[in-house]
C-alpha cells in the first residue's frame, strides 16, 4: 500500500500569509494526486487534480505542483474562508490512500 | 448539475447490518468509478471501497475486506455498500465520491453509528 504523508498536521496563519503544505509518497505516484479541503460538517471539496490541475470555480490562490513523490499545495495568499482542514489524495493504485490532514487556524 | 446523495445510515447494534445508497444525477454513475468514502468522528478521510467501470472488479480496504461488498444497478443509477457484521470502529460518516476525473463529485454524507 502506498503512505501519504502530509505534513504540517496543524499550523496557525494569518489573513494574507502564504500557505505551503506537502504530501509525500511512500513510492512514485506520478501525478496521480488530488487536494481537498474541509469544513466542519461538511463533505471535502476538491481543489486540485492531477496534481496541478485547478478544479474548475476555485480560487486561483490555489496552486498545486510536484510529481513522483513530492507535492505541495500552496495558498498565494490566505484568505478568512481558507481557515479549514486539507487532505491529499493519491489515486495511482488501490487501495487508494489520504494524508492525514492539515488543519489550517487563524494565528 | 452532477450530484450524489447518499441514505441509508443510521443507529445500529454490533453485529449487524446496513445497505448505504448512492443515487447519481446529472452524469451516468456506471461511467466511472464511484468510491465509498468514511470519516470517523474527529478524525481524517479514509477510503472504503470502489467499484469498476465495467463493475467486474472491487476493490476493499483491508479494514472493511470480507465484511462489506459493493455494488451498481444501472438502471435506477445508484451505487451501494452492503455492511456486514458491523464494529463500532466502523462508526463514521460515509461519502460516496468521484474522486478521479473532472468534475470530481462528493455527496454530503450519511451517519453510521454502531453502537447497543
């Protein structure tokens, strides 16, 4: 099975700041990966696809890049309603597995 | 609109078991493949299960394996998850999800909680 390690697991921002957070492969995915983000109680929004790709209707202060093993998704400029928790995702084989998250907080 | 809504969820005992449903509209669900999704209280996404486009393969995570199955009938265009001999640890909010291709589509979730 293929670990995705996402890193950090929390971390505190504020309104403007630039964002970096990363996911990392146990073994090469290719650029089978996507970035999701989550409110409370509700269903996780895709952001990202392959990768890099920007889902259609997001904000394009989401970017993604990386391939292989490495990937980050990256907020330009963090913004009130980007306070949430984000998941990778990677889909190159079964079963399919998640980062364990990085919950994003007001500083 | 591409939609999915999940039902079925519910309060049930150790032991027991649940169907969840998925009904697509907007897009043809035995066009792709459609994954069950779940959350536990407080904690991360994890996924559960996923169906061929061609519906002759399944795939389980080894913590649901030889317990739930999945399946597709075409013509009501809805995807199931049969749940059997059901664990507390099997509490959670579960999601179907399209989760590769554009547009990726998530249904709002329905609640399982296992418990006597």
């Amino acid at each position: 099975d293929i670990q995705m390690t996402q890193s950090p697991s929390s971390l505190s921002a504020s309104v403007g700041d630039r964002v970096t957070i990363t996911c990392r492969a146990s073994q090469g995915i290719r650029n089978d990966l996507g970035w999701y983000q989550q409110k409370p109680g509700k269903a996780p929004k895709r952001l990202i696809y392959t990768a890099s790709s920007l889902q259609s209707g997001v904000p394009s202060r989401f970017s993604g890049s990386g391939s292989g093993t490495e990937f980050t998704l990256t907020i330009s400029s963090l913004q009130p309603e980007d306070f949430a928790t984000y998941y990778c995702l990677q889909h190159n084989s079964y079963p399919l597995t998640f980062g364990g998250g990085t919950k994003v907080e007001i500083k | 609109e591409v939609q999915l809504l999940e039902s079925g969820g519910g309060l049930v005992q150790p032991g027991g078991s649940l169907r969840l449903s998925c009904a697509a509209s907007g897009f043809t669900l035995s066009n792709y493949a459609v994954s069950w999704v779940r959350q536990a209280p407080g904690k991360g996404l994890e996924w559960v299960s996923v169906i061929s486009v061609s519906g002759g393969s399944t795939y389980f995570a080894d913590s649901v394996k030889g317990r739930f199955t999945i399946s597709r009938d075409s013509s009501k265009n809805t995807l199931y998850l049969q749940m059997n001999n059901l664990r507390a640890e099997d509490t959670a909010v579960y999601y179907c999800a399209k989760l590769v291709g554009s547009p990726g589509v998530w249904g709002q979730g329905t609640l399982v909680t296992v418990s006597s």
